[in-house]
C-alpha cells in the first residue's frame, strides 16, 4: 500500500524492548529521501525507544577554518615603514649575532599582520551520500554509548560495536569514491578533455617534502669550509638580481618568506649581504639556518633518490675493488644516517649499525649491499 502511495517507512530497528521481545511498533513514513530517522534506547522516558527525525538541509556545503595573513599593499607598506625606524647598523662579526637581529622583522609581522582564522563553506565531497551519513550517525552513536556506559564488560562490547561501525564508514568511503570517479570516467569517455580533468583530480601535483622555505644547509653540527679563497663575495646588485629572481609567494607559516624578502630588500638588503659575505669569510653560518626541517621520510626519500643511486653504480664493479674504497663509501653513508636520523656527529658506527639503520631506516652496509646488487646482476 505505501509503495502504491510513494511512501516508505524509514524505522529499521526495534522501537519496544523487554526482556523476552523486541517489535518495531513505532513508525515514521514520508516519500522524501533526505529524512533519516535514528532510535535511541536513552533517556528511559517510557518503554518505547525514541525516534529522532533528521531532514538533511543544504547537504551539498560543509564548514571549513583556513588561517591566512593579510599581506595587502597598505599592510607591507606599514611593515615598511616601521623596519625603517630600526637602526640596523650592527656592530657584531658573528653572523649568529646578525641573524638574531632579524627577529624584528617576525615581531613587526606579526603586529602588523596577524594569522587570522576565517570560517568558509565549501562543498561535501561528492561521494558523500545519505548512506554514507547514515553509516556514520551510527558510528557516533555507538562511541557514545562507549562513552556513556559504565559498566567494563559492557563498555568492552560497545567499544568493539565502535570498531566495526569506524571500520564500516572507512570502507564504505572507499568504495563510494571509486564508484563516483569509475562512473564519472565512464561517462566521459567520449569527452577527453572532462576525462583528463577528472584524472588529474586525483593525483595530488603538490610536493609533500619540500615546502618548507627555511631549509638552507642540511649538515650535522657544523659547516667547514677549507678555503675561503674560491668563494667570491657577493655585491648588491648580485644579491638583487638573486632575490628579484625567486617566486612571489607567501608563507603563513614563515612569514619571512621569498615574498617578503623582495618587499622589504631595500630596507634589509645591506643587513642580509652583511651576514651572507661574512659567512663566506669566516665560513661560519648561523647555527638556525643549518636545521633539517625535513620529516624522516622526506629525508629517506631524498637519499634514496639522489645519493644512495651513487652508490649502486657500477656495483659488480666496486664489490670487486679493496677495502679501502668501500670504506669511503661506507664513511660517506655514515654521515648520511646522522643527517637524517639527527644524531651527534660523534655517535658510535657500532650503535648506528645495530640499532638506528637496521631498525630505523632498514639499510645494508655498503659492503653488503655492493654485494646483494652483484649477485642480482649475475643472477
């Protein structure tokens, strides 16, 4: 009969339970399909369980909180302004010292340009669909009785009810957003131009690693620097055409980025060619400027990428050469594991052997590896 009308009754669970049965007596019919009805055993007001109705509204926007600093004309030109009433005469040989200096600039920044944190919406993923919301209202609602209840056993039996439901949602989004994207390929397959946009949707163009705009020097403790004779200072003009040639971006987590830099050279451009010749003098660089900012995965993929391929070359050759050779590559990997597992410079090779590259980063000895790569080779 409701199916004749266009109706149907959207209660799945029993709505009366005593201690020998359990019905479904209380119904709730409609012929729309964005009313979700959910039972709820609590609060205990009578022996019936109580139904909320839910009516899905504006489905299609969600609320999202993006931080951003606001680096508007009026703004630099404050920053401007107030980095000119520093005194950035310092009288100091240390580029630690220099480098301190430049604090101001992060202060002045941040007075003039706090982070501000901006409520927007934006659309629900198009996957997203009432089951979805469904399978997930029951998720939240099985950690609340998991919450609620406290009585261990119970408590027990609820978090694991918790797990299948989470386990649930996660598999099923999966399976929605590669229904949506195999339809929408499939849909398009005489339109390349939507095919292709749909494709390069999924792939992710943005680096994951190499974001971060402090990373300079990559070292251990220190950098040395043998001679000072082959470096050649740098003039202003050299440092301008440098600076002018880097990306106009911002960084709010940096905000002394490649951007400001350009913005503000005229005012800090003596100070930074102060502290950049004076580096290549003495061959000391600010100890912050010499942090590896970089996660242990970015720095695994890093060396797997451009210093162990030095490594393998021609390994059926160098497997074949004395100890002395494989020593200095052995040397050379050694101070590859500090860089990237952040150790003392002085850290025992027997510790690093044993404990931090079998364990950590799942390396072979140069010598061993030489040798798994020849017998590949020959195999």
């Amino acid at each position: 009969m409701l199916d004749s009308l266009g109706l149907k009754q959207i209660v799945r669970e029993p709505t009366r339970t005593t201690n020998i049965s359990s019905t479904l007596i209380d119904y709730v019919i409609t012929n729309r399909n964005d009313v979700i009805a959910d039972v709820y055993d609590k609060p205990n007001i009578s022996d019936h369980s109580v139904i909320a109705v839910n009516i899905v509204m504006n489905l299609d926007q969600n609320e999202t909180v993006t931080t951003y600093r606001n680096f508007s004309v009026n703004n630099i030109q404050k920053i401007i302004q107030k980095l000119h009433e520093i005194d950035w005469n310092i009288d100091s040989e240390n580029p630690n010292d220099i480098l301190n200096f430049f604090k101001n600039i992060y202060n002045i920044i941040d007075n003039v340009c706090p982070i501000v944190t901006k409520r927007s919406k934006c659309k629900y993923l198009p996957w997203y669909d009432h089951e979805v919301r469904h399978t997930v209202q029951l998720r939240d609602k099985a950690y609340t009785y998991f919450k609620t209840t406290q009585n261990i056993e119970i408590k027990h039996f609820y978090w694991q009810n918790y797990k299948q439901h989470r386990n649930h949602v996660v598999n099923l989004l999966k399976i929605k957003k590669r229904q949506y994207y195999e339809n929408k390929i499939d849909n398009n397959k005489n339109n390349p131009k939507k095919m292709w946009r749909t494709i390069k949707s999924l792939v992710d163009n943005k680096s994951h690693y190499f974001s971060n705009n402090n990373i300079i020097f990559n070292t251990d403790n220190s950098l040395i620097i043998a001679t000072t004779e082959n470096f050649k200072l740098l003039t202003n003009e050299d440092l301008n055409r440098i600076i002018l040639s880097l990306d106009n971006k911002m960084n709010n987590n940096d905000p002394y980025s490649a951007g400001m830099i350009k913005n503000t050279i005229t005012v800090l451009g003596p100070t930074l060619l102060t502290l950049i010749n004076l580096s290549l003098q003495t061959g000391v660089v600010p100890n912050k400027l010499k942090i590896n900012n970089l996660s242990l995965t970015a720095n695994i993929t890093v060396y797997k990428s451009i210093i162990q391929p030095h490594f393998d070359y021609c390994s059926s050759i160098v497997y074949l050469m004395d100890k002395n050779c494989k020593d200095q590559l052995q040397k050379l990997q050694n101070r590859a594991m500090r860089i990237i597992l952040k150790c003392n410079r002085h850290t025992p090779i027997h510790i690093l052997h044993t404990i931090l590259m079998l364990d950590a980063l799942q390396w072979m000895p140069i010598s061993l590896r030489l040798k798994y790569l020849t017998m590949l080779f020959y195999i």
